[in-house]
C-alpha cells in the first residue's frame, strides 16, 4: 500500500494500532546495561520454536501490498511449484490490478481483489482459502496486518523489518505463540549463495572459533527517497521521527545465522551512536523546488548509525546503517574467527598466517562449499530470482517447508530479535550510548543449539 | 630497554612512578555519561598551545631505548641535516653500542653511553647538550623517562602510545606546562603520503561537510609477541593485565587531524566492546613447548576491541584494535562526509553519484593533492625511510620545527587524547559498555581553531 507519511501516522494513532516509544516503561539500573523496555512476558504462551508448518501440497497466498516489493516477490511466490495466490490487497486499486495481471500470466486463476480503503485487507483476511499472507506494505502496517493476519488463522510473512518498536516485536510473538501461526520476516540476505556459503565455511571450521562479525546497511537511497511515488512517499517518515538504525535486518540476519542467534546464543545488548544528519538536507537543497511542502520536513536521523551488539557467549557485531550519503552499496557481512576471516562486497577469504597478507577470492572455495540449496535451484534462482537468485531461493525454501510440513528456518523470535536493533538504537542514541538490553523474546529457550539450514 | 614483563611491572611499582587504575577515583552520573576518571585540572598552568621551539641550527638529540624501533629511527634523524646526537641509552649495553656504531657509520663523534640499569637513562638526562630525548623504550617507561626528560629541561619525543593511564596522559600534560618543554608522541602515520593526500582532499571539500571515520590496528603479531627477544619479551604483558585497545594511535591520529581534533574540536565521550580471548591462546597452544613459562601466563584482553568516539561537534569515530588473529593489516583510515569518502587499504575515492557504485584508486587525484612535505621530500622518504617514508617525513619536519623555531605539528594535548582510548576502552568494557568522558586535556583551548600542517 502506498500512503503519504502524515495519513499513514495518523491513522495509526487513530486506531491506536501504533505506540510511541514514549509510551513505553522504561527502567535503567544504575551503573549496569539497562533493562529492556518491556520485561519478558512469562504467561503460560507455548513456543513455536520448531513448529512444523501442516503440510500441505497446495499453499494459497494472499498478497497484501502491490507496490515495487509486493509485486516483485509475487513473481518469485508465482515461480515456485504449488503456490496458488487467492487474493491480492493494496490501498491503490491499479496496483492491485497489476498484481492481479502478474497472477493471470503466471496461467492462474484470477485473484480476488481487496482495495481502495484502508481496511481492505481485513476483508480478505476473513476469506477461508487463504495459507498465509504475503505483507509487503509500509513498515508502520507491518505489526498491525500481521497481528490480523494471525488472529484470522493466517501464516503471517511480512518485509523487514518486522517491527519499529519493542511492544510491537512483543506483539508479533504473542500473537504467533497465542495463534500457533507463524510469523515470519523474508530476510532475504539469509539466503544469497555468499551467505549461505559462509555459513558451510563456519561449520566446516575453517575460520575456527568464531571471535566477532560485522554487518551493515550502506545504501545511498537519496534519490529513492525523494521520489513522488513508491517508497519515496513514506519512507523519509522515519528520517523526520527516530535516530538510530532505520533498517538492521539485511546485514544482521545472515551474521546471526553465523553465530547461531536464538539457536545456542542471544544477542544481550547493544550500545549505539549516530553521526550528524547532513546528507538529506544536503540532497534536497540540490534537488528540491523551493515550494516543495518537503521543505517542510525535518530529519532528526543521523547519517550514519553504528552499533556494537554482545552476545550472551561473549560475541560481538558491529552494526551500521546508511541511506542517505554517497557509499558504495555495502552489507560488509564479516565473520572472523581465530583461524581467518570472510568479509564481503567483494566476497574473499583470509586464512591463517597467508603471505602475503592479502584475501583470497571466494571463488576457490566454491565447489567444497557452496550450499546444497545453491546447488539445488541456483540455476532457476539465478534466472528468474531478484537480488542475484536470493529472493526466489527464499521463497523457493518457504514453500517447500510448507509442503513438506517442515518447520521454516526462521521462526517469529528472529523476525523480533532482528528488528529489535532499530529501537534499541534509537533508545541507546538518546541515552548518550548508554547500553541497552535486548528482551529475550524466546523466553529461555535461546540456549536450545539448533542448526539452521542443515 | 629490554626487560622481561614482571620485573618491569614490579620495578615500576617499587618507585611508585605507576599508577594501576584501580587507584583512580572514579565517578558515574547514572543515566548519563560517565565523568573522567580524573577532573581537569584547574590550576594555573599555561598551555603550550602553538610554543614554538627555541630555534638552533644544530639539535641535540639523545636515544633512550636502543631496540629495534629506537635504532630505525636513529638512522631516520641522522638522515636529516643538523642532528647531532650525542648520548644513547639502552638497560643492555649491546644495544647501545649497535646504536653507537649507527651514529658512527653516519661519520658523527661517537655519543656517550648509559646502560647496565634502570636509571642510566637519569645519568644520560643529567647532560647538558641534549634538547631532545627520544624515547623508544617499552610502554610502561615512556612516562617516567618522558617527565623525567622534561624535567631536565629536555624536549621529550615518545613512542606510541604515550600512556597507558589517564594519570599519566596528565602527567604529561601538567608536566609540559610547568616545564615549558614539549611532550611529542612520534605518531608516524600522521605523516604517510595518503593521510597528508587526505588531509588536502578534505581541506578542498572533496568530500563536502565531514561524517564520521574509521580507523583500527589490524596488525597480526602473535609470532613477535611469543618470540624471546625484542617486543616480545615485554609486549604480552598488557594482554595479561588489561582489556581494552592497547594501540590506539596509528588509527587514530590521522583521524584526529582529519577532524581537527583539539583545534576547533575535540573527543567528548566512547564506548568499547571487547570480543572473547581466543587468539593468543590458540597460538600457545600451536607453538609453545609445554614446559615455558609462558604457560603461566593468563591472556584477558579481548582479540578484537571495538569502539566508537563522539566529538563535541557531534562527529563519530569508530576505532578496532586486535594484534592476535589472522587478519590483512589494516588501519581502515577512513573519513567519509556529505559528498564521498576516502577509504585507505588500498587507497581509494568515492565520490557522490559515481555509477557504477565502485570506489576510484587514489592515483588519479595524486597530482592535485598530494601534500607539499611529500612534494618536497617523498623521494629522499622513500629511499632511506621506514613504513614507506612516512618515518623519515615525521623526522624531518619535526627537525625542521626545531631548528626554525616553530611549533610543533602535534603536541602534548594530542598525545594524550589519542592514547587516552586505551584505559577509556578498559574502563568502559569492564562496565560492560557503558559510555566514558574524555577528560579536556587542554582545558578549554580545543575550540581555538587552527590549522594542522596547512
């Protein structure tokens, strides 16, 4: 769906669908890291760490949200063997209309269509032949759609990230858990063949004991986010509201597959801190009439966010976030060890006492390590896949633990642990750096080892 | 000096010239950032912002510490015109007389030497035809034989990093002013063809309204610090006693120019993140007879350590440090601002818009900006000078300083803000992150804006 940033906010606010940060409790021990925002809940919720999906031969998708985003992956769903899409949602009828086309030339049936108000996708999520829900709208309607989604009994897979806040992240949980839905977030970096390389690397041992990884978001996205259309009328909301890291998840999902995040360990805390904000307000004196009600605008979010997290084993991820100064795109996506290292942008290799000291290409190490998933489908992924292939391997794996009936890789408490960087950074940005606690969402059972991928 | 760990912790100790953090009062504002470990001083010291030198045809130079580092750079000072050096000291007598055959080969009168124990080097201070001591010695001396040098009327140029503690940083500084002699740190990075190529890039607004930097010591040196000679029989030592980054300055110092750090500018707060203790274990392990001593030794400092600098300004500044794994060296030495960034290792350029997205070797801005120190001497620096030249520029300009009566480039005030990240990182890791004040070693005069090697 695509709205402008003010009707976006303030019909959240309305419908009290959205909290403020202000609105949370927050309690600092002196002293020591402070606590997380919202203790950890400890009703009798059951987990659905490992739940399988019932299997199913045919899974039928709904579509809630036709922009750029909704409608690309749509063609990656589409792709895939058994995925019948039922329905398609967006606030912007023609944008429905064109996902609505994408289906019938894919030779399926006609999707039904939900749009023109804002409560549309209720009315499709009350329909009875739906699997899950596809939710590709701005971050804002994330939490809400999922949470309805799952309360109608919907598998709820929404964009990164997640959520915005920490009550919201609690939300997601609780719900899944109260539901037995899942709720995923299609982290779609978790699946590009480098990442998913690496991740063989690590088990095989070759960079030994893992030491630290580092991560980022570094995306000039000036001119996107300027744009009259697309995610350019929502998505310089953020920048005029919250300080810290706007977008966490495609660099940290794949290090927290690395380290076994919620798998053997838990991210503990974090400490963050931002540069000036320059990088805006510099591209819209060059770029923006003088009577643009843009000039109206002002952005609060500094350029560049880095943060440290430590793990409970004693780990560390160095995070940063970037969309708004020239940089080369750049994820960094490091792991390092006491035996060598892989960083990438471009992918390369470091091992032990090489000389001279110089990384290696990847390349070499491809055919010892590249991932069975890679092997299986990186053909097809490479041709009809977004993002090098990532973004069909993604949904190609999804649909397949569907049909399967297998557990998804990523579960409701990754969907919450990663997005939980945006507000901790903007908590620990407006404390000075002071360090701030990550909830544990999965109420203790982190500590269960669990491979990922195997 | 050469001197094995212990008796260089337990000598120090006895003459109660060291001063172990647990001695500093420490106090934290809950909620805010934390306070300096040691107020600033207030009394009636008179700054030695912009002193100039005493100007002399010929300086008068004396060496304190004969090891590798001190002998190589003897060799750079005796390649610049008018230095004369006329004493050299070293705890092993044979070190002293291989830098004596140094000055000798050089065709100068053969200096006096001090040596055989640990106050030789007062002996050598007692003289009255030396200006300046350099002073190559192990960490834990560099203070002591610094005040003790400035004390004797003598300029004192120290090896990095100049202190390890925050009282001593003071010390230093307290003892510049009250002595109205200058206490330089050697930071020869300052000095390398792409910092100074930086510093001109910058000054040009290449890379518009500065951002943020990057820098580190990404330096694997497992294999000299388990040798039984040299830096080895010394340089483990910080890694049994403390946790934090222990190299701060060859990252840092050019950033701090980049910045005009302590000319209109100044490092407010951090905070630090240490990984696990991995490496210097793992290679013991590989490499050390079962029976060596070194076996009772315990490694704490985490391998890598990661922190983040805010200025007063508001810029940010991320700062790593790990000596003990695989790594390609690198000091980062980056510096990024509203229109591109420079990234070094290898050197390179991004500029705003570039397409595609690729970073610019630095060759092609070579001619416009490479800096006129390099200009008029980077042949020479090339032939006879250590780390590429940047060695034999650091000694010649700091000569040329001397010897026409001007300030020095860099100064006490420098000294100690870019080694104070050492025992800051210490005390903000042990307080699992917590955010820690630079202590304003000039006392108020870093809003003075001034140019550095304009």
């Amino acid at each position: 769906m695509a709205f402008d940033p003010t009707s976006v906010r303030s019909h959240l606010s309305r419908r009290d669908l959205f909290r403020t940060t202000a609105a949370a409790a927050i309690s600092t021990a002196a002293g020591t890291q402070a606590a997380p925002f919202v203790p950890p809940q400890t009703g009798s919720q059951k987990s659905v760490i490992g739940m399988p999906f019932e299997p199913r031969d045919s899974v039928r998708m709904a579509l809630i949200g036709c922009g750029n985003r909704g409608t690309g992956v749509l063609r990656e769903f589409l792709a895939v063997d058994g995925v019948q899409v039922t329905a398609v949602c967006d606030l912007v009828r023609e944008h429905a209309l064109e996902a609505r086309s994408v289906v019938e030339r894919a030779g399926q049936k006609l999707p039904a269509i939900y749009a023109g108000n804002e409560t549309a996708f209720e009315k499709l999520l009350a329909r009875d032949d739906v699997d899950f829900a596809y939710i590709a709208t701005p971050w804002d309607w994330h939490v809400p759609q999922a949470v309805a989604a799952m309360k109608s009994g919907k598998h709820a897979f929404v964009e990164v990230p997640a959520a915005t806040t920490i009550e919201d992240c609690w939300k997601l949980v609780d719900t899944a858990e109260a539901t037995r839905r899942h709720c995923l977030m299609l982290e779609n970096c978790c699946y590009g063949e480098t990442e998913l390389m690496a991740i063989n690397m690590i088990r095989d041992g070759l960079f030994g004991d893992l030491l630290y990884g580092e991560c980022a978001y570094l995306h000039d996205l000036r001119r996107l986010l300027f744009e009259d259309r697309s995610e350019g009328l929502w998505r310089r909301a953020p920048h005029t509201s919250r300080n810290g890291n706007l977008y966490p998840t495609h660099g940290l999902g794949p290090v927290a597959n690395y380290m076994g995040i919620n798998r053997g360990d838990r991210f503990d805390y974090l400490v963050s801190m931002s540069s000036p904000q320059r990088g805006l307000d510099a591209w819209r004196a060059a770029h923006v009439p003088s009577d643009s009600p843009k000039w109206k605008e002002k952005y609060i979010c500094g350029d560049l966010n880095s943060s440290m997290i430590k793990t409970a084993s004693g780990l560390m991820i160095t995070l940063q976030h970037d969309v708004v100064n020239p940089h080369p795109y750049d994820r960094i996506n490091l792991i390092a060890g006491t035996k060598g290292l892989f960083r990438d942008y471009p992918p390369r290799i470091y091992l032990d006492e090489k000389k001279p000291e110089e990384y290696a290409p990847v390349d070499a190490y491809k055919d010892k390590y590249q991932h069975t998933l890679w092997k299986r489908q990186g053909e097809l992924a490479r041709k009809v896949g977004g993002h090098g292939g990532m973004d069909f391997l993604m949904v190609y794996r999804l649909v397949e633990c569907m049909r399967t009936g297998t557990a998804p890789d990523l579960d409701v408490y990754d969907a919450a642990a990663w997005s939980a960087p945006g507000p901790l950074s903007e908590e620990s940005v407006k404390r000075g750096s002071q360090p701030i606690a990550f909830p544990d969402f999965t109420r203790g059972r982190w500590r269960e080892k669990r491979g990922w991928l195997a």
